[in-house]
C-alpha cells in the first residue's frame, strides 16, 4: 500500500492530507476496538465473579438446610424423649400417691411413708399371728372334742 509506518504514526500534516484522514480514522478505530475489548474484559470478570458467588451461595446455603434439619431431627426426638419422661415420672408420682393413700400413710414423703408402712406391717403381722394362734386354739379344741366324739360314737 505504500504508506510507510511513520506517517500512520504521524498527526495531521499539511502535504498529506488523504493519508492523515486514514491514520487518524485507523488510530480511533483501534481505540474504540481497545475500549470495547477493555470493557468486554471487565464484563466477563464480573459475570464470572456473579456465578461463583452463586455457586458458593448455592452449596452453603444447601450445607446449612442439611444441618439445620439434621439438627431439628435431633431436637425433636428430644423432645419426645424428654415428654416421654416427665409422662413416665408423672405416672409414678400418681401411682405413688395412690398406694400410699390405700395403704393409709398420712405421711407425704418416702422416708417417713416407709417408717409407717413399716410399723402398719408390724401391727397387720401381729394380729396375723394372734388369728393364726386363735385358728390353731380353735382347731386343736375342735380336734379334742371331735375325737371324744368320734370314739363316743364308735362305741355306739
């Protein structure tokens, strides 16, 4: 083409007028391709940066539902566990209370309600043994007169 690479480079001169008009338009082209391949860079930088942080966001955000219904699992059953147990001490309380109401115990805690359990046992076993020796009285009576009657009859 004939155009040497110093008057591409070189401003508007006043001899060279069709080569300036074609230095100056390849110059703003040039700068117009840069700035767009500058801003086209920095477009791709940010689409990139936009879908990382999806991709972090995505992934933690699915590690925190895990972890969160996992432990929500475990307090739950929990729960259960603990309600389970304040039913079977409630249940316990209640049976306690009811024995110790038929038993007749006046006194409201477990040391003092066993001592009068203990000495109402005491008092239920002696008159045992007075009915068990009053049966045996009785029976061996029963026994002297039934054989004095038995030999009376026999010899009948």
């Amino acid at each position: 083409m004939g155009v040497n690479s110093k008057s591409m480079r070189l401003p508007m001169q006043k001899g060279n007028t069709g080569l300036a008009v074609a230095t100056d338009l390849s110059v703003r082209v040039e700068k117009t391709t840069m700035a767009a391949a500058n801003e086209s860079r920095g477009l791709k930088i940010a689409v990139a940066a936009l879908i990382s942080l999806s991709v972090i966001l995505t992934v933690t955000s699915f590690f925190l539902y895990s972890h969160v219904s996992i432990a929500e699992a475990k307090l739950g059953a929990e729960r259960d566990a603990r309600r389970n147990d304040k039913r079977a001490a409630a249940l316990a309380l209640t049976q306690y209370d009811e024995m110790r109401t038929r038993i007749g115990t006046k006194a409201q805690e477990f040391d003092p309600a066993m001592k009068e359990i203990s000495a109402n046992f005491e008092k239920v076993e002696e008159r045992l043994d007075y009915l068990i020796n009053a049966v045996n009285a009785a029976a061996q009576t029963a026994q002297q007169n039934g054989v004095q009657r038995t030999k009376a009859a026999s010899r009948k």
